[in-house]
C-alpha cells in the first residue's frame, strides 16, 4: 500500500475506515459520495479533506473563516483531493 506523508498506510488512515472497508456504514459513505458525482478513483487510497466555511457577513464570529477557508484549500489541493465547494449555512 502507498505510505502518505503522514507517513501512514491509507488502511491506518480514518478515510479508510469511511470508504476502504466492506460493511454497511463504509457502504453508506461511498454511495452519498458517488450520489454527489464523485468517482471512486476521487477518494480511493488518498486522505479525504473537508473544508465547509460558514462565513458570513451577518455573524461577526465568524468573519475570520473566510480567510481560513482560503488558506486551506491550496493544501487540500497539494494532497490530490478534488474540491468540491457547497454553500452551508451558519
């Protein structure tokens, strides 16, 4: 198995406990990625990474997480993870 830079095995990784494994809740996750038009070659031996940024201009608690959310993503994207951005609410 391919070591990541964590210097983990994708078996020891918490993704793969998501995705890797053959039971029912692995089952569930990998249909609701697929659902959302993920392929399995997106997530399959890699970390999976994800950023949901609750920024607003109505809440000043969270006006920081817009520029946390920017800083984030170019590490996301130097780990092979495909982004996938969707509003949320806060």
């Amino acid at each position: 198995m391919a070591r990541q830079r964590t210097g983990k095995i994708y078996a020891q990784l918490r993704s793969y406990r998501w995705y890797g494994v053959n039971d029912l809740r692995a089952f569930g996750h990998r249909s609701r990625t697929k659902q959302i038009g993920f392929a399995r070659e997106d997530y399959e031996g890699k970390p999976v990474i994800g950023i949901v940024n609750t920024w607003s201009e109505m809440n000043p608690c969270h006006v920081h997480f817009r520029a946390r959310a920017a800083y984030g993503r170019p590490a996301a994207s130097r780990s092979r993870c495909r982004r996938c951005p969707w509003a949320s609410r806060s």
